[in-house]
C-alpha cells in the first residue's frame, strides 16, 4: 500500500497573490487531510520548494510571474514525476486546460469554483485520481466531438509556452533566458508560431492573447 496516496498529505501552494494563498490555505488547513508545508509566488520559487520539501500535491496558479505556470510545472515533473499537480487559473479556456494536462498536470479547476471544490479536487489528486470540475469536462467533451475551436489548438506545449510569454510583455532575449534557449531558436518559434496563427507581428499575437482572455498587457 502506497502510504503517499492517503491523508494527511502535504501541500506546496503556488500562486502569487498572497490573499488567494491566505484563503486557499484556510480551506486546506480547515479540510484536516493536508499539511501545507511550503508556499511559492514564482515558478522558480514553486521549483525550488518542491524540491526541498518533496510535497505530495501541488495546487499551482498557472498565471504566475516569471517562467509562468506551464513552465513550471514541466520542470518540476522532469524533477519529481511523483508530483500531484493541480492547476488552477481564471481561464476556462479549453487550450490552457489541454496544454496543463499535457504537461502532466492531474487536475484543473477554476478560481470562479465554490471553495468546496479545490478541497474535492485536492483530494482526489492527492490520492493519485484526475479532477476536472463539470464546465471544464463539458468543454472538453464539446471539443472533441465538433474539432478545436480555439486557434491557439495547433500550438505545441513549448509553442504555447513561448506565445504565452512574449504575450505577457517579454522580449525574445528575456524568454530565452527563462527557458534556457538562444535568442535564435526562441526567435524561430516565434516565427513558427505567428505562421501557424496567421498573424505578421507580436502586437497581433498580443491582440488574439487579450482577445482569448489570455493577458491583459
């Protein structure tokens, strides 16, 4: 029997609003099955407290400063697959949901959903299940049976990656360095990705961001 698949389980929770954190962690503490043993505002701080404290769940806002959420999430995976990730974000939007559990996130849930529902979606997490709330799984559902509907589809998860940060206002230079790639292979996806979009700039990838509900810059 595998000891990590039964309460109390300890949390590393990730996002970079303090008051979101001070409020999940009182849903968590009241819950009495986890033990918050860390808390991250980055993705580089979540990496680094993951490895360190080897929690058995991660409850990870996606929109996080920085490398950002999916970024995150795949190297903490690379370091710890035994990771339980729940994602979670303020976008229903199917693209995100597919690209977290692309990268192997085991949950998503939205910031809108009753509080009772990040302690469900914990659980069941932690206990090695999946967890999709109800609108999520209908838009899922929608998907597959009528095709993508987003553009953002066709996108792979490192074009996504790249699209997502230089849409929130870094520069080719910058990405590069949050990615660990040159300056040239982060300016050839660009291109890649502004072909498969059928957009000539960034200012129109940040438009069709803003536009999915995907940045506000």
């Amino acid at each position: 029997m595998n000891p990590g698949l039964h309460p109390p389980w300890t949390v590393l929770l990730v996002d970079a609003c303090p008051v979101i954190r001070v409020g999940y962690r009182a849903l968590l503490e009241a819950a009495q099955d986890f033990i918050l043993v860390a808390e991250a505002d980055t993705g580089e701080a979540a990496l680094k407290a993951c490895l360190a404290w080897a929690p058995a769940v991660v409850i990870m806002d996606l929109a996080l400063p920085g490398s950002g959420g999916i970024e995150a999430m795949r190297r903490i995976l690379q370091r710890r697959p035994a990771a339980q990730i729940l994602a979670f974000s303020p976008h229903e939007d199917v693209i995100l949901v597919q690209q977290a559990l692309r990268v192997g996130a085991r949950g998503y849930i939205t910031k809108r959903s009753p509080p009772t529902v990040l302690v469900d979606a914990a659980r069941q997490v932690a206990a090695g299940g999946v967890y999709l709330n109800a609108d999520i799984a209908q838009h899922l559902a929608v998907q597959k049976t009528h095709g993508p509907s987003s553009p953002l589809a066709g996108l792979s998860t490192r074009e996504f990656e790249i699209f997502s940060l230089l849409t929130s206002g870094e520069t080719v230079l910058g990405v590069a360095q949050q990615l660990s790639l040159s300056s040239k292979t982060v300016a050839n996806y660009a291109t890649q990705i502004k072909a498969k979009l059928a957009v000539n700039s960034l200012a129109a990838l940040t438009r069709l961001a803003i536009r999915l509900g995907l940045s506000h810059a």
